[in-house]
C-alpha cells in the first residue's frame, strides 16, 4: 500500500522541482544509489521497471527507504498496463509514470488515490489526462518537442502541470529553458545518474550532483 497520497506526491513533485529517474538489477548497487540521492536532497525516485524480475528489485528498494531514508517517496515508470500496476501499487509504489496515456491504468490508481502521471505528447492526450483526474503530465520525450511546447500549452491552459522527461540535463542553461517554460518538475535519468557514476561506484559524486542539481533549479525559480 502507498505511504504517499497522490497530493501530497505532487505537493513533493511542486516543491523540489526534479524526480531522478533510475534502473539497476543489482538490489545492493540500487540501495547506494537511492541513499546518495536522498543525502542529495532527493525526496523522489522513479524506478524504471524495465528488467526481468524488477519487482522483486523495486519491492526490496523500497523496504529499504521506508525503513532508512524517511520522506522518500518511491514509484515505478515504464509501466505499460494496468496489471503491472496494480502489482507495484500491491508492493507500495507511491506513483506511477507510464510512457503514455492509458486510462485502464488511470482507473487503477485512481481507485487507490495514487499519482499517476502519463507521457502525453498533444494537447489532446494532456486534456484526456487531466479529464481522467491527471495531477502532473509527462511530457515524453522532452527532447522531441522542448520547452517551446510547454510555454504553448501553459498560454491558454495555465493550470495544467507538466514533467518533461527525455532531453532534460543538469546544465543550468537547459533546466532555465524548461522552468522558464513554466514545468512543475522534471524528471532526470542518466543525465543525472549516469552510466560512469554506476560503473565507478561513485557515491559521493552523485550526491553532490543531485545536491547542486536541486539548488540550481531552486536558484531559476527565484
């Protein structure tokens, strides 16, 4: 069962503007990297359940943040349907990314009051979304269609939320674009939690990254 409501998951999104997005089939290797990202400031984790047997990884993550890193908030992307759903909702996931709009998924999370937040790419799939009780769109791929399509929906529907996904990076020029496009949050994979970091077990240097990443997006908002 979630810890989390759907509220308060996106009040959590809204505040600290950045959900990293992260994959490993090593239970242990996924511990450090979920404790570097916390000790980062981190209070959100997207695990991208895209292996074989990644609910058994998922479920032992997140055990281990309720039992270690308390106000982690941990959910599942790459969901593709709604009985991989209701699976990761039965082991506490928090949240729910799917690469795109599928209302049986909608409905099984809303039947539990979790987030669910769909990769949209029109203002048809957004308005769908929002229609079917969406909180916080995804925008996928960001890199497709960039903060220009933000600031074009966010003119005449400035109530909507939007997380672009794919083509985010911790530069500070490329996360002004995007915030001063007018997202709520961006999610960030291997910009973030690179393939270097992981082969080179570099703990200490990601939790630095997620910590200036966070005061950067911070010091845009300003």
């Amino acid at each position: 069962m979630a810890q989390y409501s759907r509220i308060e998951v996106a009040t959590v999104m809204k505040e600290t503007g950045m959900v990293p997005l992260f994959y490993h089939p090593d239970i242990e290797l996924g511990k450090k990297v979920l404790r570097a990202c916390y000790d980062g400031g981190a209070r959100l984790m997207e695990f991208t359940a895209r292996g074989d047997f990644a609910f058994e990884v998922f479920s032992e993550l997140n055990k281990f943040a309720i039992k270690e890193l308390p106000g982690m908030i941990m959910g599942v992307g790459s969901i593709t349907d709604a009985g991989a759903a209701s699976m990761f909702l039965q082991m506490g996931a928090n949240f729910i990314v799917t690469p795109s709009l599928r209302e049986d998924i909608a409905i099984a999370c809303n039947r539990r009051k979790v987030l669910w937040s769909p990769g949209c790419g029109s203002l048809t799939e957004i308005n769908r979304a929002e229609e079917l009780g969406c909180e916080i769109i995804k925008l996928f791929p960001g890199s497709t269609y960039g903060p220009g399509f933000v600031k074009a929906i966010k003119g005449p529907q400035p109530w909507t939320n939007i997380m672009p996904t794919g083509g985010v990076s911790t530069e500070e020029s490329n996360l002004r674009g995007w915030f001063d496009a007018g997202v709520t949050c961006v999610g960030m994979g291997s910009k973030l939690i690179s393939k270097e970091v992981l082969a080179n077990k570099d703990y200490e240097g990601l939790k630095t990254k997620v910590s200036e990443t966070l005061d950067l997006i911070k010091k845009i908002r300003s």
